[in-house]
C-alpha cells in the first residue's frame, strides 16, 4: 500500500525527480505521475497514439513542445480543432502574442483591435496576415487539384512553413496525419468558402477524411490516447478507436468536471461504459491546467525514455 509523503525541496531539482516526489503527494499530483506511467507503458507497447487537442493549447506556448513531440515521433495522429491550424500558421509567420492578464478592460480591447484568448492577446492584424497568407496558399492548393481533404491540405500547407516549432511542418516533415472535423469553425473556414465563391468545383471533402481517421488502425493494433481538452477533436479519436476495438490506453487531462455531461469533462471511466475505452485499459484522468500539468508529465515521460535508449 503505498503512503503519502512529504514534499521537499533539495537543491538544484530537476523535473524528473519532482514528479516521482509528487507521486506520493496525493490528489492530482499522485494522478498525474500515474499518467506518466500511462503514457510510459502506451510508448513501449508499440501502441499507435492520437494525440488529441483544443485551439487555446497552441494559442499559448505549448505549440512548440507539440511540435517537438511530433519530431521525437513519440505521436503517430493528430486531432485538432481549427484555430489550432490557424494560429499555428500565424506564428510559423513569425506573428507573436502577447501575455496580459485575465481581467483586463475588454471593451478597450476592442477598441484597440486586441482579441483576448484568457490572459493571452492577439492582435487584429495578425489575423489580417493569416488572411492574405491563407488566401495564397488555398489558392496555390487549388491550382494543383480542386478536391483536397483537409489532412491533404495541412500536410501541403506544412510542406511550406519553415518553422521548426511549427505542428504543421513537424507533421509534414515526420508524416504525421493532422485531423480537423470541423475546419470550417473560424477564419480559415471563411476563407474556404470564399475561395468556393470563385471556383465552385473547389471541395474540402471533410467525409473522406473521416474514413482516414477510422481506417488509421485497425482491431489488431494496439492503441493509446492523449488529450488535452475535449470538444470534437477528442471525440473523433475516441470514434476511430472504438470502431475498432476499443483504446488499450488513455490519459485524459482537462479542466472541465464529469458531472456536466460534457466531452470535455468525461473521464476515462465513463469512457468504458461506451466501449470507447476497454475494461482492462491502462487509464488516467488527471484535472488541472493542462500549460503546467502536461509538460511536467512529458518531460518525466521523455527523461524516462532517453534514459532507457527508446529516443535519442
């Protein structure tokens, strides 16, 4: 049975060894290093992981450490949202946010053409770039071929970014499949339709990628999970798994609570009673900021397969 002990301090910490300390704190510090594990053992079993995630984790710094897991090839499908394509573009574009504080005066952000994502600001014009730039490349896209989906379309775009903390050019250098059910949910939707206002014989064919996110794996592969957040992202990764067979792993991390029905907030145990996840699987939900508790996991997960030869 193991027992809490207490947290100290010693000289010169490092992450690794914080994180086996926090283990034996209790509460979500015990479930986080028990996702460490998790992830561990989904690494080593050969498992295919979906790494699954919300727009706001690549509005915020986490964007490169996404990307440098692609590098690392410690993820093999990725499902996202579209402002995470977006604003991973953006930056690829050297556009830069900034970091304010929660409550500031909205209107006279407004007014300043500031969009606030949390304490995170963007500038209206970052997205004005975006715009001629996606233009651009929708358009480049279309001259080769009228009918893309949209896993095509990011590896294409990715090939043109020369950003190295870039997810799409880490993607497209490593295929790795980029997921986006609902692309038309922002900006770079709009521009879509646009470019179809001109060219109606253009086609994001979002059906045929649904048949490439359920025929990533198969009943015989082992399959592992990890998602930050909720939302469509982490429902059509969940879908391809069950359709076959169900997830052997999965690690959960969000702020949201199981007893609002969301996505967002079901747990890897209410997963289960789906046949999303199987009765036997290696799980963990962990609640928390997902911009502290998942680099303080992956970090322990990446010292841990350095140290055993597993990445370089």
């Amino acid at each position: 049975m193991k027992k809490v002990k207490d947290l100290r301090w010693k000289k010169s910490m490092k992450v690794n060894d914080l994180v086996d300390d926090l283990g034996n704190v209790g509460f979500q510090a015990s479930v986080m290093k028990k996702a460490v594990d998790v992830i561990l053992r989904m690494k080593k079993s050969g498992a295919k992981i979906y790494f699954t995630y919300t727009s706001n984790m690549v509005t915020s710094g986490l964007r490169g450490f996404f990307a440098q897991l692609i590098e690392l090839k410690i993820i093999d499908v990725i499902v996202t949202t579209v402002g995470g394509i977006e604003e991973d573009i953006m930056k690829a574009k050297g556009e830069e946010f900034i970091i304010g504080n929660f409550k500031p005066d909205d209107v006279e952000l407004y007014e300043k053409g500031v969009n606030r994502v949390g304490n995170l600001f963007i500038r209206n014009e970052s997205y004005l770039k975006f715009e001629d730039s996606i233009g651009k490349m929708l358009l480049k896209a279309y001259k080769q071929k009228p009918r893309w989906t949209p896993s095509e379309l990011f590896n294409e775009i990715g090939k043109e970014l020369k950003d190295k903390n870039s997810i799409l050019y880490q993607a497209a250098k490593n295929n790795i499949p980029i997921f986006c059910p609902g692309i038309t949910d922002g900006a770079f939707g709009f521009h879509l339709f646009m470019l179809q206002q001109k060219h109606n014989d253009f086609v994001i064919d979002v059906v045929k990628d649904f048949e490439n996110i359920l025929f990533s794996t198969s009943h015989d592969e082992k399959k592992g999970l990890i998602s930050l957040g909720g939302s469509i992202s982490k429902h059509h990764a969940i879908l391809s798994c069950l359709l076959n067979g169900g997830l052997d792993y999965a690690v959960y991390l969000t702020t949201a609570r199981s007893t609002s029905g969301s996505m967002s907030g079901a747990t890897t145990e209410e997963a289960k009673s789906w046949g999303k996840v199987k009765d036997d699987s290696d799980v963990s939900t962990v609640i928390g900021d997902v911009t502290f508790t998942f680099p303080l996991i992956m970090i322990k997960v990446l010292e841990e397969l350095k140290f055993e030869g597993i990445i370089k």
